[in-house]
C-alpha cells in the first residue's frame, strides 16, 4: 500500500543522514493565510479541509513557517493535523519576521532565530522541529546573496544541541553559502527559486543530486504572479493537462532529488496538483518546455 502511495506522488526520498523518508510531491502551507499572507484565511474551516485532504492522499511533506500570518498557518496545520501522523515530516523555516504593516523583514538574529525556533514548537505544538531551514536574503529576499551564513547557524546549531531542532536546511542560497554551512553541520536541504522558466541553479540542483541532498523549488508554479507562457499552454494542451500540471511535472522528472511542495486553498487544486505527479512528459514534450528558460531571458 505504501508503495502504491509513493508511486502516485512521485516516489519517496530520505533526506540524508535521517531517517525522514517523504513522497517527492509535498505540501506548501503559505497560501493557507489570508491575503498577503496575513491574517487569517477567508474560510478556516476550508483551509483545514485542504490539509487533511492532502494527508489521506498520502502527502507526508508539509513546508511551512511561523512567519506566514504571522502564527497563523502553523495553528491552523495543528488544528488539522494534531496528533501528527508518524510518517508526517514537517519542515519549517526562520531568518525573518513580518512588520505590523505586513512588511517581509529579514532578521537573522539570535533573539530572532532563538524566537522563531520556540514559536515554531508552541503554534506546532511539537517538542523538537523535524527540520529547519535557515531562510537567507538577497535581492530583497527574492534572490541569495552572498554573505556568510556562520553566524545565524551558531545559533541554530545549539539549538540543535539543546533537542529542539532535529536536522537543518538552507533556503535562497548559493553553492559557496552551502559549503559554508557544510563545514559547520550537515545540511539536510536547500530551498530556492526554481522552475520552468527560471533555472538559475540548474548546475546546483546536479551538485546537490550528486551528494544526496534534497532541492526543494519555492515558487514552483511562479509564486504571487503565475507561470505565463506560450508553450507551456500548449504542451498541456496536447497532453490533456492544466500547464501548472505540467510545470510540475516537468520539475518531477527535471532531477530526482527535487521534492515539490506546491500550495493552495483549494481542495479541488490540491487534487489537480497531486496527479501531476502521475503526468509522464514524452520528449518533444520536454524540448519545448526546456526551450522556456531561454524564452523568458
């Protein structure tokens, strides 16, 4: 039964070094805020719905943060999810905090971190945080930038040491910020920008293949404005598909260490993210969607 489930959502991968064993098709809890990751959502009882019906599909990745509502999302996975399935890998992540004008503030401080890590357990209502990723700010915070990540880590390290954080990733970094950390801790996952049409980090996701270690793409269907193009539509078209089906299929079969965590309010969304994972992309198929990246420079 479980390989069937694994199966249909593209497969399983253990991040290194764990015993976290996920399906490559996972969920992403920020559009469970309301607008603007703010506040509460429209309909709570609907965003619930979404998190539990992901659940029974097998989906045992959810990637979220306390900073999304702020708090809010991370109550809303407890009241969904609470008592956690066993299998349920829930990934988090720090580095910044919202302002009262609902502003995105980078904070990579110690108070901030330590705050974070302990607001995460209390919303959660966890004891120790499966992982946490070390979110890093560049190009106001859409894009990595180039600083040194040791001392943030030093941080979060010991609060490894103190039982509260069982392993540690890295989102919006580059090659060299990860070989920073990996002389400090190893480094479970990295999260970063990527899609169809934007593949900066094509030669980092075959490094991080190479060593083991999970490529999570945020913004996989494009973020607060969606993907846009031509091909895409048409190849979906000739596949009987919906394009965001087919972007996420594409990045399924783009490398196997790439786990998809899409998200949405909807049900009905959900359903259709999830067969993605189903979608087989023929080659004259993937050439044309390959042709996009190049397309949109």
């Amino acid at each position: 039964m479980r390989a069937s489930i694994s199966a249909r959502l593209g497969g399983s991968f253990t991040f290194p070094g764990t015993s976290l064993t996920v399906h490559r098709m996972g969920y992403g809890a920020m559009q469970l805020a309301g607008p603007g990751v703010w506040g509460a959502p429209r309909d709570p009882d609907a965003a619930v719905s979404v998190l539990r019906e992901a659940v029974a599909a097998g989906v045992n990745h959810i990637d979220t943060s306390d900073f999304y509502g702020p708090h809010v999302t991370n109550q809303i996975i407890r009241r969904a999810l609470h008592p956690y399935p066993k299998e349920l890998v829930i990934v988090t992540k720090v580095g910044a905090r919202r302002g009262a004008d609902k502003s995105w503030i980078h904070d990579a401080s110690g108070q901030n971190l330590t705050d974070s890590v302990h607001d995460n357990l209390r919303n959660l209502k966890v004891d120790t945080l499966d992982v946490v990723n070390f979110r890093a700010w560049g190009d106001e915070g859409h894009g990595p930038g180039e600083g040194s990540l040791a001392e943030p880590l030093a941080i979060l390290i010991d609060l490894m040491k103190q039982g509260l954080i069982r392993r540690l990733g890295l989102s919006n970094v580059t090659p060299a910020q990860l070989k920073e950390a990996q002389k400090l801790t190893e480094i479970v996952c990295v999260q970063n920008l990527y899609n169809v049409a934007h593949r900066n980090d094509d030669v980092f996701i075959d490094d991080l293949a190479a060593q083991g270690i999970p490529y999570v793409p945020f913004f996989p269907l494009g973020g607060f404005s969606p993907l846009q193009s031509a091909a895409l539509d048409q190849v979906a078209a000739s596949l009987k598909a919906t394009p965001m089906q087919v972007a996420l299929a594409w990045l399924l079969q783009r490398s196997p260490n790439i786990l998809l965590i899409p998200g949405t309010s909807s049900v009905q969304h959900l359903r259709e993210n999830l067969a993605a994972a189903a979608l087989a992309l023929p080659t004259d198929a993937l050439a044309r969607l390959n042709s996009i990246a190049a397309e949109s420079a």
